[in-house]
C-alpha cells in the first residue's frame, strides 16, 4: 500500500532547498507576469481614452486651431468675442498641460504644493457659445484626471458625498452630546484625487443649502490644486442675488474671483434663433384647432419605433418612487401638473433626462407669482433638458411670449428674488409689469397711432432632427 509523504521528506536538504527556490521563483514570475498585463491594460485603457479624445477634438493641436478648423471649413461663422475667450482658453490649454494636483512627495504634501493655473468663469447672454467653447476646450485638455459636469448635476453629488460620510459616522451614545462634525474639506479632498479640472455648465445659485457651503467647498477645492472653467449667465457679482441669507454667501464671489478670471462672451447674438429649424413645429397652443390630437398622433409615430409598450413608469431618484404616467421606451409624454406641480428638483430632471430623450410636456399655464415655484422648476427642468440633449414638444395655453407675467403690484422682495433666481428682466408697461423668460429683453417701439411694444424672447429651442441635435451647445450660427 502506498504512502503519500512530502516532497521534502524524501530529498536531501540540498535538493529540498532547490525546490522551494524553484517554487518561489515560479510564484515571482506569475506575480510579474500579473503585474505586466495590469500595467499593460492600464496603457490600453490610457490610449484608447486618448484615442477618443483625438477623435472628439478632430485631431485638431489645440481649442483655438480647432476653433480656426471649423471657420475654415464653413461649419462655423467668425466671431471676435469667441476668439478672444478662445485665444485665453487655448493658452491655460498649454499651461495646463502635463500639470496634475497630485504630491510627488510626502515633504510637498504636507509643506509646499505647485501653484495652480488661475482658472476662467466665462459669463454673457444665453446662446452666445459659452458651452461651446467650453467644451472645445474640454476636449483638448491633456490630463486624465479631469471632469466636465452640469452645474446642478454637481451640487447633487456633493450633498451625496455629505450624506455618505454622515451616515459612516459612529452612533452618538445615548445621553452624550455628539461631537461636531464638518464633511465638507474631506469631501473636497475626495473630489481633487479624483480630477484636478473641473468644468462647470451653467454656474447659477438657486438654492439656500447649496449657497451656504460653496465658499468652503471651493475655497478646499482650490487649496487641493482644482482649476475651475465654468460658464453662467451671470457675472460673478450677481450669483444668488437678493438670495436667503446672501450675506454669508458674498465672501464666496471674492474667493471665485480671486482663483478665476472673469471673462465676458457677449456678442450680442442669439446663434440658437438663427439655427431654428426651418420644418418641424414643437411649440402649440391648446386654442389651436387639433392640437391635442396632433401631438397624440406625433407621440405614436415615435412610441412605434420603440421596442416598447406605452405604459406607466416609476422612477427610483434617492430612495423615492417618481410616478410618470405614460411613457414608451424612451419617449415619455406628460403634462406640466406631472413635472412641475409636484415637489420635483434637479435630481429628478436629471433622471429623467437620463432615461428620455424626447419629452412631450402638455397644458403649460399662464406663469404668474402665484406660480413662482412651478417656474422655477420649469428653470431646473429646461437647463436639464437642454445639457443632455433632451427633445421637448409643448403644449400650452398662452403663446411663447406670455407664458411669463406679473400680474397685480408685487413691488415686495419676493418678486425681486424670483427675477434675480430665475435670470428674469422687468420691463414697464402701461398696464402691468411683463416678464420676459431668461436674461435677454429686447423692446422696440413701432411708431403707430396705438404705440406696441414686441419682446423677444430666449427660449430655449430644441429640435427634433436629429442633425441639428447632434450638437445642441449653442455652436455660432451655421453660414448660409
């Protein structure tokens, strides 16, 4: 009967020595070889991001020979107030290249850090091609470590992280007072190890509980190497104007400014009216005769294409169940009670935005005071919408131009602060004050014997052809 023994109790010791060296140099050699198919994995990874970085920014050198490319071939029209913020961002395009936020050493982690390139917060009138030349920028950047995110889309993963490192937080032990806490520096340190450039969409303030931590929040961010490019509408002095509790908001603004220069886009164009599709109507009115029944018969011309069933859907945002009503695969269709009458914010827009990409919105009333809340979600909706290139069809009760309007004298700071939170201008009439949607009011008078006054208004226009789709960020105006 046989016996089983030990390798090394049959051996000499010298040969018993050889076979662990052999067994050890076996186990070395597959770590190494483990080791060179991670790295290897990771310099494919590397160059196929590379790879589709080239393939975004064209194989152009730089934001501005890009830009210069897109003249040349006639995709885009010249605009100085472009060029000069491109010629600025083409430069920090250089100066960043190669930087990273990172410590080389544990002296420069804890004594000295490199000094970050100051950033750029680019401001002006909507469709002028802030997000445009933005992400041309973006595109070019040479660093792995960077983000480009909406503005909103970001504040709502910071209170996450919050929550996240509150909920880890040991239980206070009853009877005992629990020790402060405050999450936000390591928050901003979580988020520098992850990007050292982060680009900002649509920099506005609208909410008290995001006002509240942002000097802090980027105050940590900058002493962590960050470099911030954002766009707005506004300029840097009137973020979170006549806002709840602004005085502890100010000293952000001096910190904004202090690590990014400020730079207007402002030519005084609105390119998205002059890149209005000339077919394809997306705005009706419920006086017209069929509407209804048109954008019925438009919503089962899309649903058809979809490898769905018309159906209700719920939606899972943060642990609460959003219920829309009607919705086929990736066409939703709902009326203005669903999305903006109940307590919906910019984190369910934004799954929404995820999940469709064309939404029918029906029975958009007047717009009034009494209906502030409800406006400043149709904001939030739109600015989401728009960033993920969501296709909208409306149905309202007033045309365009009257959606907005005061009504009655609210001369109080209630109404100051929904115009300054919702980018709105006053104008004066004769019989009331009009409000005109966004930041652009344009009023001529018609010399008749009853004098009218026209606004012109910014909305923002979405088309579904799916060409004029494929680059909704306000590119300048397409040539003849």
């Amino acid at each position: 009967m046989a016996v089983w023994m030990p390798l090394s109790s049959k051996m000499s010791p010298s040969a018993s020595l050889g076979c662990t060296l052999l067994r050890r140099g076996q186990h070395s050699t597959i770590k190494l070889l483990k080791s060179v198919m991670s790295c290897r994995r990771r310099g494919l990874a590397v160059e196929a991001q590379r790879a589709s970085e080239e393939e975004t920014s064209g194989g152009y050198g730089g934001p501005l020979d890009h830009y210069s490319g897109l003249i040349r071939d006639g995709t885009l029209r010249e605009d100085e107030h472009q060029r000069a913020v491109m010629q600025k961002l083409d430069q920090l395009h250089k100066t960043i290249r190669g930087y990273s936020n990172t410590p080389t050493s544990i002296f420069q982690k804890f004594f000295t850090r490199p000094k970050p390139p100051k950033g750029y917060y680019i401001y002006g009138d909507v469709g002028t091609g802030k997000t445009m030349v933005m992400d041309m920028f973006y595109s070019h950047v040479e660093t792995e470590k960077k983000k480009r995110v909406h503005f909103h889309g970001f504040m709502l993963d910071v209170h996450k992280r919050i929550h996240r490192l509150k909920q880890s937080l040991p239980k206070r032990k009853a009877g005992k007072m629990a020790k402060s806490y405050d999450p936000i520096a390591p928050v901003a340190e979580e988020i520098s190890e992850e990007a050292c450039l982060l680009c900002f969409d649509e920099f506005q303030v609208t909410d008290i509980a995001d006002a509240m931590i942002l000097k802090q929040l980027f105050e940590n961010l900058f002493l962590h190497g960050v470099v911030v490019v954002a766009t707005s509408n506004r300029m840097p002095e009137d973020l979170y104007k006549n806002g709840l509790q602004r005085v502890n908001f100010v000293p952000f603004i001096a910190v904004l400014q202090k690590y990014c220069q400020t730079i207007r886009l402002d030519s005084g164009i609105d390119y998205r009216k002059t890149n209005r599709p000339s077919k394809g109507k997306l705005y009706f009115l419920s006086s017209e005769p069929d509407a209804e029944e048109t954008l019925d018969k438009l919503f089962d011309e899309l649903a058809f294409k979809q490898n769905d069933i018309t159906r209700p859907r719920v939606l899972n945002v943060h642990n609460r169940k959003v219920r829309l009503n009607k919705a086929c695969g990736t066409v939703l269709d709902c009326t203005f009670e669903e999305l903006c009458d109940r307590p919906l914010g910019a984190s369910d827009y934004l799954e929404i935005s995820r999940l469709f990409d064309t939404v029918f919105i029906r029975h958009v009333p007047l717009l009034t005071l009494n209906k502030k809340t409800q406006a400043r979600r149709l904001i939030t909706l739109v600015d989401a919408f728009y960033d993920h290139k969501v296709r909208v069809v409306i149905l309202a009760d007033h045309p365009l131009e009257e959606v907005f309007v005061l009504e009655g004298d609210h001369g109080h700071d209630e109404s100051h602060i929904l115009m300054d939170d919702l980018g709105l201008k006053r104008v004066k009439t004769p019989r009331a004050l009009g409000f005109v949607f966004r930041t652009h009011v344009k009023v001529e008078k018609v010399k008749e014997k009853k004098k009218k006054k026209e606004l012109g208004i910014n909305f923002v226009w979405f088309g579904l052809d799916p060409v004029l789709l494929a680059s909704p960020n306000t590119p300048n105006a397409l040539k003849p």
